[in-house]
C-alpha cells in the first residue's frame, strides 16, 4: 500500500546538498539548508475492481536555504509525483514548498 515515511526520509537525504532532512523539525538549531517534511494534503488512492490496489499519502515538502538560486528545490520538483506549490522568505531564509505523493 502507502509506502513509509523512512522510506521517504532515504530518497530525500540522496538529494546532495542538502544538510538535514527533519519529519518532526525542532524548534531551534535547525541546519542549512535542510529538507522539513509534514503530511498535508489527503491521500491519493486508486482502485480497480472496487479494491484498493494504490495509495499515495500527500506530503508538504519545504526546502529552506539561504541561497535564492540553490539548485536543490529543482531536484525535489524533478521527484516523481511531486510540484511546486509556493515561496517565501522567513527569518531571511528562503522557503520552497512542494507536495508531493509518496
């Protein structure tokens, strides 16, 4: 079925550059630039022969870097079943958020 977050978290930490990739981020000392996973959005199930035989769970997926033109927000849109959802800039870093069906 839904495949798991550990899962998740290894395809995440190949992507290079990348420092750090938190499920659950602390509140402080969080390093840059890291990847900040949380799950958001409804799942994505599909069926065949009233069976359920696929489901996707939604994921936001936040890339934060100090670098405006970092290269790692376009290698997690790159990601199968994954796209860019918005930006913004908090506490002078740079936020990309995707949502991504894993």
């Amino acid at each position: 079925m839904a495949r798991s977050l550990t899962e998740l978290k290894t395809l995440l930490e190949t992507v290079s550059e990348v420092e750090d990739v938190y499920i659950q981020p602390p509140t402080s000392g969080m390093a840059d630039p890291c990847i900040i996973v949380e799950r958001s959005t409804p799942s994505r199930p599909a069926w065949a022969n009233n069976k359920l035989y696929l489901l996707k769970k939604g994921y936001s997926i936040i890339v934060v870097t100090r670098a405006p033109d970092s290269p790692i927000p376009d290698r997690i849109e790159a990601l199968s079943d994954c796209r860019f959802d918005r930006f913004y800039k908090f506490n002078g870093l740079n936020h990309f958020a995707f949502i991504l069906f894993f």
